[in-house]
C-alpha cells in the first residue's frame, strides 16, 4: 500500500511535500512496509478513511499510532493519505473530474507539512483530520480558494433565509476555506472561484444543487474594518457575506497562527510589517479579542 522509494517520492512531490522532508519520509517508508505491525494498522486508517466514499461524513479522527514517537509518529498519517491515493483517485475519475483539479486539492497535504514545520521547526501533520476531507472526496481547490460538500448549520440557517432562499439547517450548502500560503485573497482570484465552482459542483455532483456557500473565519471578524483601509482585499472578501453570527468566545491564537506561524510568543516580539500585523498585534495589546465571524453566500447557483 506504500509505494516502493522510486514511486513513493514521486507521489510526495506530487502532494505538494516540501523537498527537505522527502527523503526522511522514503526511509520510514520502508519501515512502514517491512514492519507487519505497522502495515496492518496502517491498511485499518486507510480503511477508515476511505470508507463509504465520497458520501458526505465531514472530518474524521484517524487513528492515532499512539505506540510510536518522533517522526515516525508525526508522519505517519501522511502515509495513510498516501495509501489512501488510488481510492481517492478512482471516485475523481469516476464523477469526472480533472487530473489538475485533483493534483492541486491533494497537494493540500504538502501544505499541512509546510506549516508543521513553521511553527514548530520540524517535520510532521500539522491537521491529519482536516486532510481527511480531500482525501474522501468532500473539499476541493478551485482557484484561490476551498469549496467543502457539506451541510447548512443552525449558525447561518437565518440569514440564509433572510436573503429569501428556502433552505435550513441540514440542507445542502458549501463551505469555503481559504488556504495559506497561496497568493493574496484578490477580488478577481476569489470571481474567478466562484465561477469555477458554479461549473464544478454543477457538473460534477449535479445531484447536490448547491444555491449558497458559508463560510466561517477571522477574516470574517467585523472588527478588521477598524484596521484595514475600503479596498483592502480582507475588507472586500467581508463585503461578499453576510455575516449571521460573531460567537461570544474570542480565538485570538487563530489569527496569530495564519499570520505570524504561531501564537505563543510576546505580542511584542512579533513583526509589524503590514496593516494586518500591525492590526492584530495593537488590537491584542490594547485589550481587545478577535473572533471568528460565521456568514453565508448567497446566489452560488448557476444564472
């Protein structure tokens, strides 16, 4: 189930993993291979992952190699994902779907180990059971951004009918995440998503007609318009929701995370290049909190 070294780093760069990780994962992967104990408790994770395909479930806890330790450990849900590949490859043939669309969503994975690595300089999975979505055929990259196959929540079920759609709580709608470390979050990158998912789920899942997209996220905080100057492309991206709720628990560490790599240093060692960094840092120290507005996008249907 894990390829041989040859293949192995070629599936790795194909994932998007970052070139210094490569060849300590060949090594392991052999270990992985060789070690029955191992293999067979990696053939159950895959299992888990990849049953009922391409249903929507939402994420899943994979199951944790909780005897092992060091990078073994950490990486070990990247050779699930891997094993994983021709299942997931194999529901995206068979809805149609094309081989770039699926080579930039699962390349999500190399992502994942790109931020591990920032925050706490070594290799590893930062988010295992966020990757489980791409690799079940639930999320997506089009463009600039993420579109999820999901359900509408209580949080945005009132806004949503605000705007006149008949929907509610656990009908059909879309989520939209918007991935680090890919370019600014312009008005033209997020009209050129939106386009591609209206051709995507359309064509795609047409028995799943998807008429709004929620989304929920910092960037959402309503507070940020303090900060950012009419035509920043944060401020832009807001104007595009409504936004139904800002939940009374503040996530400061979120913003601290995206932005800055982590959240666990002095507010005043961190950097205050940009109007973003200068916003969350000041906005911190004077006392306040951000938080994580929910909102809805409505008229995601084909005109």
């Amino acid at each position: 189930m894990v390829p041989d070294a040859d293949r192995l780093a070629e599936t790795l760069v194909d994932l998007g993993v970052p070139h210094e990780d490569i060849n300590a994962l060949v090594r392991m992967g052999r270990r992985v291979r060789d070690d029955p104990e191992l293999l067979r408790f990696l053939e159950h994770s895959v299992e888990e992952l990849v049953r009922d395909m391409g249903e929507i479930r939402g994420s899943i806890d994979l199951p944790e190699l909780d005897w092992a330790s060091g990078a073994l450990q950490r990486f070990f849900p990247l050779y699930v994902l891997v094993a994983a590949l021709p299942a997931v490859r194999a529901h995206h043939r068979e809805r149609g779907i094309l081989p770039e669309v699926t080579r930039r969503t699962l390349a999500d994975a190399g992502r994942n180990v790109a931020a591990h690595r920032r925050r706490y300089g070594t290799g590893g999975m930062l988010h295992p059971r966020w990757l489980t979505l791409h690799f079940h055929g639930e999320l997506y990259q089009l463009g600039r951004l993420q579109f999820q196959r999901g359900r509408i929540g209580r949080w945005t079920s009132d806004s949503i009918a605000a705007e006149g759609l008949p929907l509610g709580p656990g009908d059909l709608g879309l989520g939209v995440h918007i991935p680090a470390f890919l370019g600014p979050l312009t008005p033209e990158a997020c009209e050129r998503s939106l386009a591609l998912a209206r051709e995507f789920f359309a064509r795609h899942y047409p028995e799943e007609p998807y008429q709004v997209a929620t989304c929920g996220s910092w960037l959402l905080d309503p507070q940020l318009k303090r900060y950012l100057p009419e035509d920043s492309n944060i401020v832009r991206f807001q104007e595009r929701f409504r936004i139904s709720q800002v939940p009374a628990e503040p996530e400061d560490g979120t913003p601290l995370r995206f932005v800055f790599g982590a959240d666990d240093g002095p507010l005043d060692r961190l950097p205050r290049r940009t109007r973003l960094e200068r916003a969350l840092v000041d906005h911190l120290r004077g006392g306040g909190h951000w938080y994580a507005g929910r909102s809805n996008w409505p008229g995601l249907s084909p005109c």
